[in-house]
C-alpha cells in the first residue's frame, strides 16, 4: 500500500446498522454523503476506533490500526486519526492555546504549546492563542477545532459535517478556506456533509452511501452523467 492512503474494508453490525464497503481514499479530501441513517458518522467512527464492527480492516499509511481476523483493534488515541465533530466541542475553561494543546500527548508541556501555536500559525488563528473560546465567532471557532485535529500531526484526517453549525453567509466563507486548506493537506481526509455546495467546493471525489453500503463513486460530474439512485437525483437537484 502506497503511503498517504487510506484503506477501510468493513463487514458486519455495528450500532444496529449493517456494515460492507471498501473504501480506498488517496491525500487530499473525500467526500461522503447519503440519506439520514446510511452510516456516514458511523463509518467514521469504526475509521477512528470509537466503534468497532464485527469484521474488517482499516489501515492508516500503511500501519494497521484495525484487523477483526487479527484480534488487532488500536485505541483511538494510537491511530494517529484527526476528528472534527459536528458540534463544537471546544473546552470553555481552556483558552484557545489549552484547547489545541490537549489532544498533543507524552512531550513536555513547552513542546506541546510549541506545536499548537504553528497549528494555529498554519491556519492563520496564531492571533486567537491567548483568546477564551466563549468569546469566538462561528469561523474563528472552526478553525480553533481544525487546528486541534491537526496539532498531533495525524496521518489521516475525518470530518463530520464541518460546516453544519455556521449560519449561510459564513458558511460560504469557512467553507473556502478549509477546502483550500484540505488541498495543501498531505493527508487522506474524508468530509460528511449533506450540502451540494460543500461538494462542489471541494471538488473531490464523491462516495455516496446507502444502508452501510457504497452506492456510487465518483466526481460530480461522474454523478450527474449516471445517477445510480433516487438520493444521487435528489442530491444533485439540490442548490
């Protein structure tokens, strides 16, 4: 397996939902969508540990982190996969320096803030450092999060409906900026969202999912010239 990839193959029930893909997904983003209750969160839970299936295999980069046949099942914090939740989930009693500190483990504490201040330099938030988080606006605050995902210097990078709390006009804005970002990103990141416009703005491939399963792949044009179901019509009629 070459580096910079992700290899996801899963089988089974988890959570109640049935579960068979193969996902390959290369640096740079992946986008995911499907209907309500396909299983897109819970692919990336299975992804990042929190959830384990009855059989599969994920491998980060050419490390394995999940083998069912195996009994070989990591925690999540030795994956080295970034999260970005859908909801905020910023500590209010840290300011923003604390808060993308904390994911950073075993290194002393002057190496820790060391390497969440050039994550926030990267993300253009350096500014924000000594900021509480309560006192953010909606943009600031999502790229507080991201570059708390991206402080451990993870070799993956999942995100769950990024820009889902932002208002319209924001959204259009947060939205730019981290499908740029995600480009210069080194990484295999995959992106949930319901929205088309997130889709586009990407422009990345698509993997559509259905029941825990992959219904289509593909670019959106790719979608368009041969929509496989009703949620692909649906989804590209969207605005």
């Amino acid at each position: 397996m070459s580096a910079s990839t992700l290899e996801v193959e899963l089988r089974g029930d988890v959570g109640g939902l049935t579960v068979d893909l193969a996902l390959s997904a290369e640096a740079g983003p992946t986008v995911i969508v499907g209907p309500n209750g396909a299983g897109k969160t819970s692919l990336l839970m299975m992804i990042l540990g929190a959830l384990a299936p009855t059989g599969g295999r994920v491998a980060v980069d050419g490390m394995v982190v999940f083998d069912r046949a195996r009994g070989l099942d990591l925690p999540v914090e030795q994956r080295g996969i970034g999260f970005l939740p859908q909801r905020d989930t910023l500590f209010p009693h840290l300011d923003v320096l604390e808060n993308v500190a904390y994911g950073i483990a075993e290194v002393p504490r002057a190496e820790r803030d060391r390497r969440a201040l050039a994550a926030l330099r990267e993300l253009g938030a350096e500014a924000l450092a000594a900021r509480r988080t309560d006192g953010l606006s909606g943009g600031e605050a999502q790229r507080v999060a991201l570059a708390r995902a991206l402080a451990p210097a993870p070799r993956a990078l999942l995100l769950d409906e990024p820009l889902a709390a932002l208002d319209v006009g924001l959204r259009r804005e947060v939205r730019s900026f981290l499908a740029a970002h995600l480009r210069r990103l080194a990484i295999p990141t995959l992106v949930v969202t319901h929205d088309r416009a997130d889709a586009e703005a990407f422009d990345a491939e698509i993997v559509v999912m259905e029941r825990g399963a992959i219904a289509q792949r593909g670019r959106l044009a790719d979608l368009a010239a041969r929509p496989a179901t009703d949620f692909v019509r649906e989804f590209l009629d969207r605005g």
